[in-house]
C-alpha cells in the first residue's frame, strides 16, 4: 500500500456569491454588502482557509458557514468623506507555508439628501444705480450642496413678498434681476431674504 502524501500545492480559491454594486451612504451598521466562498483543494491543515479585510475599512468580514463569509458595514457610511471602497480580501490557507489569494471588492457608495445647501457667504451687498433698466441683472448668488445628482439641485427662492416687487431671481443659478427702476429719493436700501 502506497500513501500519496498531500503537500499544499493549492492556494484558496475566492469567489464571490452574492454582491451589491452600490450601498446608500445611510445603510444601517450590520447590512450585507457581499457574500464571499473560499475553497482550498487541500486537504488537512491546508485545505483550512481564513480570510480577512484591512481592518481601516468601515467594514467587517464575518464568517457565516465553513469556509462562507458575509462583509457587512461595520461603521457608518459618507458619500461626501468616501463615495467609493476597493476592499481587499485576503484569503490564507493554514499550510506550511501557507498560501494566498485575494479578491478586490469595488463598493460605490451611493447619495441620499443628507446635506444641507449651504452660500459661500452668510450675506452679500449690492449695489445699483437708480434709474437702472428693468429687468437688469443686478446680483448673481453663489451656494453649492456637498450631495449629487438630483440631491444637489439648488432650487433659489426670494423669502419675503414685499421685495418680490422689486427683484426677481433666477431659482436655477442665483441671479438677481431688477423688476422695476429704482428712485434712489424714494428707496435707498433693502434687504432679500433668499
């Protein structure tokens, strides 16, 4: 009787099973992003495989069932600090030496409406020459939102009713136009809340 003697000649063998292309940056801690296999065609100590992630990732790599792991979100998500992870599992055999392999996961997290519009400036002066022609652009607003897409459309609206009479704006970039001629004996300053 011959005994053919395993050697650990195979490294573990990583697939993916099950993955999301894409999380919301406001998915609960414990969410599911990707299910992973290994395999090892070892056997005895070399056929066992562990796997891991960097430990720097928001993430966590849980094993489920023999040689079954779950990634899922260990730490909160932000689009606007992190929109996209190239996570780096790292699967060993327990051979001598042992043997590797890895698989890189490409998560893109997506955008909900977490972030406010915010002016560049808390408030803006103007200045117009009386007599001017209605209709004239007189001020052009600047505000920008961290989030994207449709989540970042900035809608400008004038606040206060009054002053609608005297200028209207553009609600899509800022501008400011003039609705009729000032009369600087008549009214010398106003404010627009925006």
């Amino acid at each position: 009787l011959v005994d053919v003697i395993d050697v650990n000649d195979n490294a573990p063998e990583l697939s993916l099973t099950s993955m999301s292309s894409a999380v919301a940056e406001n998915a609960p801690i414990g969410t599911i992003v990707a299910l992973l296999s290994a395999e090892d065609k070892d056997s005895g100590q070399s056929g066992k495989v562990q796997c891991q992630i960097p430990s720097k990732l928001p993430f966590q790599l849980e094993s489920s069932v023999k040689n079954n792991w779950k990634l899922l979100i260990q730490h909160g998500l932000d689009r606007e600090t992190n929109s996209r992870y190239d996570i780096t599992v790292t699967c060993a055999d327990a051979g001598n030496p042992p043997l590797t392999s890895q698989k890189v996961i490409r998560l893109d997290v997506s955008d909900v409406n977490d972030n406010a519009p915010t002016f560049t400036q808390a408030a803006y002066t103007a200045n117009v020459m009386e007599n001017n022609v209605i209709g004239d652009s007189i001020f052009a607003l600047t505000a920008y939102d961290l989030d994207t897409g449709l989540n970042a459309r900035l809608n400008f609206t004038i606040l206060n009713s009054v002053v609608a009479s005297y200028v209207s704006i553009d609600s899509q970039n800022g501008v400011i136009f003039a609705q009729k001629s000032f009369d600087y004996e008549q009214l010398k300053n106003f404010q627009i809340h925006v």
